[in-house]
C-alpha cells in the first residue's frame, strides 16, 4: 500500500474536536504524523495541548472528529488493543510504592501478558531492552520511589517503550526537570523515532529544544491548530510571537532561541562584530539595557542573528563581501549618535576590511571607544591608535568600564 | 479510671469524717457518700465525685461553693430520667415532688407519675437520649436526678443542680439498700429511709436464715443470650449477691465489673450446663418470649440446662420501677430459687419463661 | 540475579513462615479458652476420640468455628482493605471505607433497637447476621451503582465516605429513641467478635468468601497497573469501569461477608496490609494478596486470642485489640516511609 520510502501513517486526526464536558478547547484538529516522527505541540499554558493529549490517550472522550491510529479506527479499538498500539507519559506523579524501577518499566508489559500478568522471556527482553535504550541499566535494583527526578523520567519513558507501541503519547516530558536531564530525555526520545521507529508526540514548553529535535511542529493556540508542518518551515517570528503573544521578547528561526526584548535605558552604543566575536559582548550589552546599534554584520554570520534577535539596528553586508556605500554611511551616521564605539575584537580578514575602516574613523571622529582588543596588536591590526582607546580583558569588565564612562557623561 | 477516681474521693472522705467532730456524720453508700453538718447542710459525692451542697432554705451557703453544685433543701421540684430513683421517692413520701420526667406516659408504671403526665401537673421531657431542654428550663426544677453524666454540661450551663445517681456504681446489694439514704436528705425523709433500709435488711434476713436451713444449693446464672454472644451479671453484683443470700450458688463468682459483661461463649456454655436456673433481663418486650426463640437467638448456647431441663426468669415490665419494693423482689428471687421454702408463693416481679 | 528472583525467593521465604504462624496460631486458638484443657485432650477431640462431652461440645463447636472464622474473617477483611488501598492510591483507607460496616450497622439497629422485628427474634434464625448481610448488600450495591456511573474513583470514594455518613445517621437517630434495655445488645453488636459462629455460618462465609479470594486473584493484573494512577492503567489498556466494578463486588463483598457474621472489626483491614507491604519488599500484589491474606489470618486469630484471654472469662472488645494494636502499627509504618522519602 505504501511506497518503499514512503513511511506509513501512526496516527491521523481528522477534525477532531476536544474539550471537557460540553466546553470545547479545541476544534477542527487535522494532521497525520508517520512512524518514526517526532511530533512536538507548542502553545501557550491552558491553548489545550494537554486536552489534546489525553482525549488522543482516551483518558477523555473526543467531542467531535475521528482519529484513526494504525490504520484502525480509534473508537471502536478495545481499551487493551489501543493499548498494544500506543503508550503514554503523563504528567502524574508515579508513588508505585515498593516496586524496582524494573518492576515500574515491567508494567508496561501489561496489555501483551496474559490473565494473570507473568512475564514470559519475551517480556523480560522487551523490558531490558527499554532499559538499556534509556540509558537505566543501572537503576533497575533501585526502589523507583528512591530516584532521583531525572532517573524516574527514564524509567517511565522505558516502562513506556516496553509497551513496544508504535506512538507515544507525552504530556510535558521534560517539566520538573533540570537542563541535564531534559536534553537526556529528548535525546532519548529521539533515538525512539530514529531506531525503533517509534512515533511521538510531546507537548512541550521549550520552543528551542522543540524546533531542535522535531520533524513537525504543531502550534495550538486560538481554540484550534494554528500551523502544522516542518519546524523549519512553521517556526519564523511572526508565528511565534503570535503563538505566544509575545510582547518583550523575540524569536530567531535560525538560532532557535527566544531573546527577550530590552527597555534601551542606556546608550546607544555602537559595535563593530564579526565571526561571532560579538555574541557574548551583544547579549550582555542587551541584558544591560543598551540601545545596540551593529556596523557591518555579514549576513549568515551568528553576530548578524543574535543582534537581529536582540532588535539591535543592523547594517549587513552579503557574506564574505564588502559593504556597499550606503551601508557604510549608515554605519557613519549610526557612530555619530553612539555614545560609544565598541571593538567586539573581530578577526581580521578580507571581509571585515570595513569594519576596521570604521574603527579608524571613530577613532579620528574623538569617539570613545572600548576595545577587547590586545592593547599590543591593536594598532596593528585596526590601524586605529590604541592610546585612544579603554581596552578591556573582557566582556564583564567592558560592561563595567562602559557603564562608568555613561554615568560620567551623564552626570 | 474513672472508678479508681471516685474510690480515692470516697476513701478521702473516710478519713476526713474519721477526723470529723463528733457532731458530724459521714455515710459512705458504695461511691456515693452523705455527710451531714451540724448546721443542717449536707455535702453529697455524687456517682462521678461531684460535691453537691444541700443547705436549708434562707441559710447562706457555704462560701465558695457554685450554685450549680448547691441544692436548696427541702426541694420543692424534682425533675429525673431514672425509673429507679423515682420509684425510690415512692418510699420517701416524695413523690409528689416530681415534676418532670423523660419517657412517654405508658412507658411509666407508677401511677402518680403516669396520671401526672396524663393530666399535665408533671411535664415529659422527651426522649431519654433526646431531652428537651427547654421544657426543663421552664420548669427549673431545684434538682435534676440523672443517670446519664453526659448531661451534665448542658444542665450547669442552664443553672440546673444535677445529681449523678447512675446505679451502675451502686452494684452491690447492700448499697442497693442503702442508697435510699442518700436521697434522704433531699427531701428530709430521715426517718421513711430508715424505715425502708430496716425493712429490706429484716425481709433479707429472714430470707438467709430460712435458706440456711437447706443443704442444696441450686446452681444460678443471670445474664442475657443475644445472636452469637451473651452477657452476664458479675459475681459483685446485688444481683449474684442475692442469689447467694437466698441459699444459690452464683456461678459467675469470679467475674468481676460494673455492669453486665460480655464473657466468653464457652464459659457460659460449661457453666449453662450445670445451672438449674437462669434469669435474665431479656424479655416478650424484645422478642425474647420463649426458650425456644432463645435457643434459635443462639444456637451454639441451645443445649444449656435452663433451656432444657432448667428454668429460666425474666422481671415482668414493672419490676424496673420498683425499687421501693426492694424487699418483695428479695422475697421473689428467694422463692424461684427454693421454690420449696416458699410453698404455694405467687411471684410478682418475675415470670417463669415458657417452653415455646 | 534479577530483582524479581530476589523478590520472589523473599517470597518463598516469608510466605511459608506466614503459613507456618497462621497454624500456630490455630492450634493455640483450639487450646486456649476460659474452660481448661490439656492439648492432648484436643488433640484427641479433633480426631474424633470422645472425651469429655462437655470440652468436646466446647471444642468443636465454640472453639473450632471460631478459630477458623478469626483467621479467615482476618484474612478476607485485610484483603478487602488492600483492594481498596490500591485502589484509591490512599494507605489509610480500609474495608469499610465504602461504608459496608454502616450500611449492616443500619440494618442491625432496625432489628435491635425498634420493634419492627420484635416477632422474628428467635424465629427467623440468623436474624442479626442475616439483617447485617441485607444492610452490607444495600450499601454495597448504591455503592456499585456510583461506580459504574462516575468517571474518577475519588468520587466513589466520597460517596461511600457519605453512604457512611447518611446511615450513621438514620443509626444514631434510632439509639436515640431506643429503649436502654436494647441498647444492650446493639452496642455488644457493634463491638465486633468472633464469638458463636455455627458451622452453617461458617460454611458459608468461608465458601463464598474463597470464591471472592479466587476472584480477587483474577484482578491482580489490573490492580498492578493501577499503582500507577488510574490514567496510567487506563492507558496500559485497563478497562477502568469494568474492573472499578469487580473490585468494588469483591473488596465489599468480602468485607460484607465478615460484617454480617463478626460486625464491624476495626483495623484488621487498614494495618495488615501496610505489615504486608513491609515483610515483602514489594508492592506487587500477586506477592501482596497471598501474604496480606496471611498476616489477616494471623493479625486476627491472635487478637481473637487476646481478647479472650486478657480479663477471662469476660470478653475484651475485639476492635480494641485489634485498634490497640493496629494503630501504632499504621503510624509508625507511615511515619517511616516518610522518612524514607
């Protein structure tokens, strides 16, 4: 029926519609995810995802719509067939009592044992099996109450892989979790779709590691589904800030990382970037509240969509090229309203001739300039008189030096 | 604990009246004690400790003593819940006293209090675990007799005096027949208890004297057979000590407490066994109308000599409001146990339960 | 080894011992009484040697049931308190929590405490047992109907927490108006004992009862996937109303059963359990179910013992014992697990 390459449909809703009681959340959900995707739901806190997801687990019943799930339609599979298809993670806390984490992931065997529930060698294969793709090979001896939270969450995504479903199911897999643990977990739920061919869906709260690690995105938001599709394609700025209604703060597509908005208290400064040597300079300077303007950014370079996500005011050049004349004028006028010129101590190549073009001329404007420039190399390199210039060692003593020199000239 | 507590107050209370001047006179009935003071007042231990002062009309009470524990004497009102104080008023020519008491009209046998609460001049309080309250305070008796401690409470918070009088703690049989002398001297009738504690004393030796001629002793159990479990009167009770006195032998001896007791099937089952008689409180009133109903109310317990061979009593509707007749209960209980000595006798408070 | 070998060879260790305790405790229980006997004597008796006609009688017909009904009845109720433990995911739920005991207590005082059966006393046999099983089946099957109709079983909970509330009620308000004479006998009802059991009776708790027992044993499956939460064995493919039904039949069922021959018997279902947990290592319950029945029959044969034994020939009340001893148990269990949290 399918093609060779191409890979069967999990799940497919069609106008779904969920809610509880007679109060819908959500209406007209449609989309289809094939094995081995990851899935992940995105929208703000109470858009629905979490009705969403137990309606699809059937903990609730659907509204309206139809989903079907293996080829089969999901109303009338029987709760243990479903079962056999798909498992799911909640968000519940697990108080199992006295069982092992083994004895927890063994639970997940429960709609492939027989009346009585005893594990076969098969059972026991499938359960270690989970285990050992969960990194929990080390905790199985361990009452599951007695771990830690990182280590529950693995033995709940292997009780949940021991299910061998063909779709998980995941409410928020990563809440409770420190940084370590959650990048574990998404790695391991990703080695799910790319080994065992395993289909997920994850609401998630973390934009930046959804767009990371998923095949498709979609976000809720407005009572419905809002776009669905590639990450890639779904996730640029406008849909994001939509999705969020975001008011302080901005999403870059490319880095994939939300930057809140600042209140530009201080300033202006202006900084001359290149190759990345600004970012840190770039994110501090907007976390101290500096209005930031860029000289020259080559576009495709990472200072160029950090001072775009920071909404600093750019110049950019193509990549690898010279700027044109105007954006060197713009850079001029920029300078002169800047209270102060900063070398982001670029690397010097063919490319960024202009930008320490830029350096020399502020340097004759009289501009202060700070610079994270070795005072020795600086004349050299720039061409610009290092004498002229408050040299930094780095970024937290450039910030300082800087907000001495504004608070001087203020006063 | 609670017993000890009121064991310890009445020993106290030995010892103070030991020191006493002579004047003074101190009874001890089981935990209730009177002591009379030569200015006429009387101070009451009540059955749970409380120390109520009697003083005499227009005499200033004692300092420090709170109105709800003081009882102007002679009362002109009573109110009560208890079947057997009332009936005791009986003997103390105090009846007419009574102003109010718990239990619908049929429930009373007395016939003052019956017609009294036919023609209103006594006022029902109700139910004996739902009293109404308000009816009591309208009345505002001088002194609420009670058996149940739990009132007490609700009764001080409405300024009612309140004399604990729960008989369980006057089990034995010579404090039966004293405590006629403690609510003496609330009404001042002195010399009606005398009268009534020299008359039972007489009726219950003549009733030891003429057992004493008997060698058998018949062999007695007193308690009550229920679905599965059975209760019994201890061996310190009136009870047990009656049947002893009229030429019985009780054969709950060794259990002691202070009300009927729950004792092991097997033990009452050995001792069933041997008995020739066996009385108990279970009555027609409860379905309990025949040997037969008892034997199907416990199987296990069926093959007991009372309910075969033996005999089995229970007191007649009346018997629980005639503690005035102290001595014709003696008298009956001596004669169902030597029926012989007591030829042609007519039992009054008791009835011999029937075959089926 | 693997984990589940150790647990189970933990198992095969604990379970005999309980097995080996649980006759003891039999044996003491055909021995000890307020009438004496020598051991030999019994022994005797049981096999069918005449004796004493008296200690025979007493023998095989007060000790004997009521032993087997303290260790049976135990092991019934503690397994009825672990079903509802599991079940409502709350360790301080018991038997009776569903409001059984109250529901027979109800049924009791109608036929102690008014005269409505005045006339059947001594008539119908089994009155009280019989009045106590229509009152557990009453509150047992409102209970069942809430259970097939309402979505979480927190909602079930509180209505059979209410079901006790409203017959309690109707109860007391009867007490009140009840003469002192019956109060008697009802409060001796609602002390709960062993006592005066007959074969027929015990015949039929112990048959329907290791009907139930069996049955229980068919939902151990679904009752391992509900220590998970009820979502998580609802999406492990329980299918919760069918088995919310089963375990309320079953739990009240055994509990109804005791209830209508012993009365109400405090704790033995609340603590045994805990104990049971404690001497497995496990919260697995088809290695629960068998050890939680033997510590049942254990925990209540002894405090059977006890309470005749203690002030003999006079009767303690059995839900002392068994509260007096069961209470400090509960406590000092949940105090420790905290700990260990």
């Amino acid at each position: 029926m399918n093609h060779a390459h191409n890979k069967p449909t999990v799940v497919r809703l069609e106008n779904l519609q969920v809610g509880y009681g007679r109060k819908a959340v959500l209406r007209e959900i449609s989309f289809g995810l094939q094995e081995g995707r990851f899935l992940s739901l995105l929208g703000p806190n109470g858009a629905g995802k979490t009705t969403l997801l137990r309606t699809m687990a059937r903990l609730i019943p659907a509204m309206a719509g139809n989903i079907m799930i293996a080829g089969r339609d999901f109303s009338k599979l029987k709760q243990s067939e479903l079962a056999r298809i798909q498992a799911v993670v909640l968000t519940d806390r697990l108080k199992p009592g006295l069982l092992t984490a083994y004895e927890v992931a063994a639970l997940g065997r429960h709609p492939h044992t027989g009346f009585f529930g005893k594990l076969g060698p098969q059972d026991h294969q499938a359960v270690k099996r989970a285990i050992e793709m969960v990194g929990a090979g080390d905790l199985t001896d361990r009452y599951f109450e007695q771990l830690s939270d990182g280590e529950k969450q693995k033995i709940v995504l292997a009780r949940a892989l021991a299910q061998e479903p063909r779709l998980i199911l995941l409410d928020e897999p990563t809440l409770h979790l420190d940084l370590k643990h959650r990048l574990e977990t998404m790695s391991i739920l990703r080695s799910m779709c790319r080994e065992m061919r395993v289909a997920v869906i994850a609401s998630l709260h973390d934009i930046d590691i959804a767009s990371r690690v998923s095949d498709q995105v979609a976000l809720i938001s407005g009572g419905g589904l809002a776009a669905f599709g590639p990450p890639e394609r779904i996730l640029d700025e406008q849909a994001v800030a939509r999705l969020y209604s975001l008011n302080g703060a901005r999403y870059d597509s490319r880095l994939g990382v939300i930057e809140l908005r600042n209140a530009k208290r201080r300033g202006p400064v202006f900084v001359l970037p290149g190759g990345g040597a600004a970012a840190s300079t770039l994110r501090l300077l907007h976390k101290r509240d500096y209005a930031i303007m860029c000289g020259i950014a080559h576009q495709g370079d990472i200072d160029t969509h950090i001072a775009r996500a920071l909404d600093a005011e750019l110049v950019t050049a193509p990549p690898f090229g010279r700027a044109t004349p105007e954006a060197l004028q713009e850079c001029r006028r920029m300078m002169q309203l800047a209270g102060a010129v900063i070398d982001s101590g670029f690397e010097l190549g063919q490319a960024n001739q202009d930008n320490a073009a830029l350096l020399a001329e502020a340097s004759k404007m009289g501009k202060a300039i700070f610079s994270l420039r070795a005072p020795a190399s600086q004349e050299k390199e720039t061409g610009a008189p290092a004498a002229d210039m408050v040299h930094c060692q780095d970024e937290m003593e450039l910030a300082s030096r800087l907000s001495a020199f504004f608070h001087k000239s203020v006063s | 604990m609670k017993r000890i507590i009121v064991m310890a107050w009445a020993a106290l209370l030995i010892c103070l009246a030991a020191i006493a001047p002579a004047q003074a006179s101190f009874e001890a009935i089981g935990p209730f004690s009177v002591e009379s003071r030569d200015n006429g007042t009387f101070v009451l231990t009540d059955g749970i400790g409380r120390r109520i002062h009697l003083v005499p009309r227009g005499q200033k009470p004692p300092p420090g003593v709170e109105e709800k524990n003081l009882v102007r004497i002679p009362v002109k009102s009573v109110a009560t819940d208890s079947w057997r104080d009332t009936s005791l008023f009986l003997a103390l020519d105090a009846i007419d006293k009574v102003k109010a008491v718990t239990g619908k009209p049929e429930e009373w046998i007395i016939p003052q209090i019956r017609d009294g609460l036919h023609n209103g001049s006594i006022v029902s309080l109700g139910q004996r675990h739902g009293m109404d309250y308000e009816q009591l305070v309208k009345i505002k008796p001088d002194v609420f007799f009670t058996w149940d401690e739990s009132m007490i409470p609700m009764l001080d918070e409405l300024g009612i005096a309140t004399v604990v009088t729960n008989t369980d703690l006057a089990r034995d049989l010579d404090t039966q027949i004293r405590f006629v002398r403690y609510l003496a001297p609330f009404f001042g009738s002195f010399k009606q208890a005398d009268q009534y504690v020299a008359k039972v004393r007489a009726v219950l030796e003549d009733i030891k004297a003429k057992a004493n001629g008997v060698a058998a002793k018949p062999k007695v159990i007193w308690g009550d057979v229920y679905s599965k479990r059975v209760l019994v009167e201890p061996g310190n009770s009136w009870a047990a000590q009656i049947v002893q006195a009229a030429g019985g032998n009780y054969l709950f001896n060794d259990v002691a407490g202070d009300t009927c007791l729950e004792i092991a099937l097997e033990r009452f089952y050995s001792s069933g066994c041997e008995a020739d008689m066996m009385i108990t409180y279970r009555t027609p009133r409860q379905g309990m109308a025949t040997k037969a109903r008892m034997k199907a109310t416990n199987i296990t317990i069926a093959g007991i000599k009372p309910l075969s061979v033996g005999k089995v009593f229970y007191p007649l509707q009346h018997y629980s409001q005639s503690a005035d007749k102290l001595d014709e209960i003696l008298v009956d209980l001596a004669a169902m146990i030597h029926p012989e000595l007591y030829p042609g006798f007519e039992l009054r408070y008791f009835v011999e339960m029937p075959e089926d | 080894m693997k984990p589940s070998e150790a647990r189970n060879h933990r198992a095969m260790a604990v379970l005999p011992l309980l097995a080996l305790t649980m006759i003891v405790v039999f044996w003491l229980s055909l021995n000890v009484g307020s009438v004496n006997s020598r051991s030999g004597e019994v022994w005797r008796i049981i096999w069918g040697a005449a004796a004493d006609a008296n200690l025979d009688f007493i023998v095989r017909n007060i000790r004997l049931p009521r032993a087997l009904a303290a260790l049976g009845g135990g092991a019934m109720l503690a397994v009825s308190g672990l079903l509802l433990q599991v079940f409502f995911r709350n360790p301080i739920v018991g038997p009776f929590v569903l409001g059984i005991s109250s529901g027979a207590t109800l049924m009791v005082s109608l036929v102690m405490l008014t005269s409505v059966a005045v006339g059947m006393v001594g008539v119908v046999p089994y009155l009280t047992p019989l009045a106590a099983f229509a009152g557990a089946l009453g509150a047992m099957s409102l209970v069942m109907a809430v259970a097939s109709r309402v979505k979480q079983g927190v909602t079930l909970l509180i209505t059979g927490i209410m079901i006790g509330y409203l017959t309690s009620a109707v109860t007391s308000l009867l007490i009140t108006f009840a003469e002192a004479e019956r109060i008697k006998g009802f409060n001796l009802w609602q002390l709960g004992s062993f006592s005066g059991y007959t074969w027929t009776e015990l015949a039929l708790m112990m048959s329907i009862g290791s009907v139930l027992l069996v049955l229980v044993y068919g939902i151990s499956k679904q009752l391992n996937a509900f220590l998970l939460g009820e979502n998580y064995a609802a999406t492990m493919g329980v299918n919760i109303r069918r088995f919310r039904i089963a375990l309320v039949f079953v739990s009240c069922g055994l509990s109804a059963l005791v209830t209508a021959t012993a009365g109400p018997v405090a704790f033995v279902g609340l603590a045994v359990p805990h104990m049971a947990r404690l001497a497995m290592g496990t919260s697995d319950n088809k290695l629960l179910i068998p050890a939680t029945a033997l510590i049942g029959a254990v925990v209540c044969g002894a405090c059977d013992i006890v309470a005749r034994m203690l002030f003999a020939p006079v009767e303690a009340p059995l839900s002392a014992i068994t509260s007096f001893f069961g209470a400090p148990v509960v406590i000092m269990l949940l105090l420790r697990n905290r700990v260990k949290q």
